[in-house]
C-alpha cells in the first residue's frame, strides 16, 4: 500500500517535472509572458523568435584578415530600437569570437546561451545553442558582418 503510493507521487512528481521544463522553452525572454499558443511572437511585448537555421561556421581568419587596428567605440541605441537576433549556434567559441568581432567594429552586441527542450514522447531532449543579439540600427551592418564572417 506504501509502495504504491510512493510509485504514483514519483510519476505525478516527474509529469510536473517534465511539464514545467518543457514549458521554460515558451516563455517570452525579454518580458517571462507564456508563450504556448504563440511561440513564435510574444503578444505581450513583441518579441519574435528567429527560426534556428544551421548557421555557416566562423571563419577565425576572415575575422582576423578583417579586424579593425582601433577599436571602435560603441553606438549607443535610440530609444526606439529593439533587441534583434542575428546569429545562434550550438559552438560557444564562434559565437564568442563573432560577439567580440562586433564589438570591435562599434556594434553593441550581447550573447546569451540558452537551452531548447523538445518532448520525444516521455523523453525530455535539452540541447544549448548560444544567441547573439544587436540592436536594430545596427542590423544591416552587423548581418553584413555575420555573413562575411561564416562559411556558407
């Protein structure tokens, strides 16, 4: 009797577990609204999630060939301007590289690493991708940048 009960609290216990992580992957980064029957696009604040593409691998040497000597000091955004992806990747090291190569160049960029969580049936999948961001007066440039910047 003891047993069981134990055996249906675990199971409960874990279906919450699984709910709960799962649920992490459609909240809204910039403002935590759920996201479930949108997750593409946020209908509280806006947010829009790019589509993961396998993005071109950075080439170290056409950032190195193509460094500025001088540091350029960074734009400071208007007030008006958002947050907009321009990059995401599984490989920390090239979004690291490409993030600095930006900043270099005078463009505010940050890089968060997040987690994707897919449900495979009872099997919770996480893998971590990494994101880099600027604001969107620098987009074309730094899209420039990007594309420059990896193999295609």
């Amino acid at each position: 009797m003891c047993v069981g009960a134990g055996v249906i609290a675990i199971v409960s216990m874990i279906g919450v577990m699984r709910r709960n992580r799962a649920s992490r992957y459609y909240e809204c980064p910039e403002c935590g609204y759920d996201m479930r029957k949108t997750p593409d696009r946020c209908p509280e604040c806006g947010w829009r999630r790019q589509a993961r593409s396998r993005p071109g691998k950075v080439d170290v040497n056409r950032l190195l060939a193509t460094a500025p000597t001088d540091i350029i000091a960074v734009r400071t955004p208007e007030l008006s301007e958002q947050r907009i992806v321009i990059y995401q990747t599984d490989h920390h090291v090239d979004a690291e590289a490409l993030r600095e190569h930006l900043i270099a160049r005078g463009i505010a960029c940050e890089m968060a690493g997040l987690q994707s969580t897919h449900l495979t049936g009872a099997i919770v999948r996480s893998q971590v991708y990494y994101e880099l961001t600027v604001w969107s007066g620098d987009l074309e440039t730094a899209k420039a940048l990007v594309e420059m910047a990896t193999c295609s």
